[in-house]
C-alpha cells in the first residue's frame, strides 16, 4: 500500500481517523490494515522536502525572527531589551549603529551569537 498525492494522503488520513473512531483492537486484520495505512502515509509525508530555512543576513533581520517567535510587536522587544522604543526602532531602521550594552543584551536575552553580533553590526 503506498500512499502517491495528496489526495491519497487526505483519503488514508480519513480512513485512520474511522478506523480509530470504529475501533480496531483484537481484530489482527484490521490493525494490520492499521499499520500499513500509517506506515504508507508516514512514508508519503517523509519524502516531501522541507522548506529551506531561510537564515537572516543582517542584525535586525534575526532580530525580527526572535520577535516572531515569542509573537512580540517592536515596543515589547524594546522593553524586553530595556531600551526605548524609539531608540529600538531608530536601531530596526538603520538609522542608529548598536552599542555593546545592546550587544550584550542581545546576546544574553535573545542568544543571538556574539560573532553574529559583531559581523552584521
């Protein structure tokens, strides 16, 4: 049994979903059926490529993604970095260069690397 598209794979997910709700335990045939419709769709699933991660290539960039990642808005990473906001949003911007107290910060609080730090800075 293998499992070629997504259509299949969405048709194998309901037929799992109806084996669970039906119940399958005790009968060998239908576990056996089990398995192999999991196995197929796990098989399925593990041939698709992931998406590239894509890496950021300046400082406020990565800074961004940290954001995302706790679902933080500018203002709260400011406070969470204990600058202003307005001197967070000049740095987001380019408009000011990072100081080492930011640096460590961002290095202590946000584990961004300190070689990071110093080549995009």
């Amino acid at each position: 049994m293998t499992v070629q598209n997504w259509a299949e794979h969405k048709a194998a997910l309901q037929e799992l979903d109806q084996l669970i709700l039906d119940g399958f335990e005790g009968n060998t045939e239908r576990e056996a059926h089990f398995a192999q419709l999991a196995l197929a769709v796990e098989t399925f699933e593990d041939s698709i490529p992931l998406m590239p991660i894509r890496v950021p290539e300046t400082l406020p960039g990565l800074i961004q993604v940290k954001m995302a990642e706790r679902q933080m808005k500018q203002k709260d990473m400011a406070t969470f970095l204990d600058i202003s906001a307005a001197r967070f949003s000049e740095f987001m911007n380019g408009k000011r260069r990072i100081t080492i107290d930011l640096a460590k910060k961002l290095y202590e609080r946000l584990d961004i690397s300190p070689e990071f730090i110093l080549k995009k800075a």
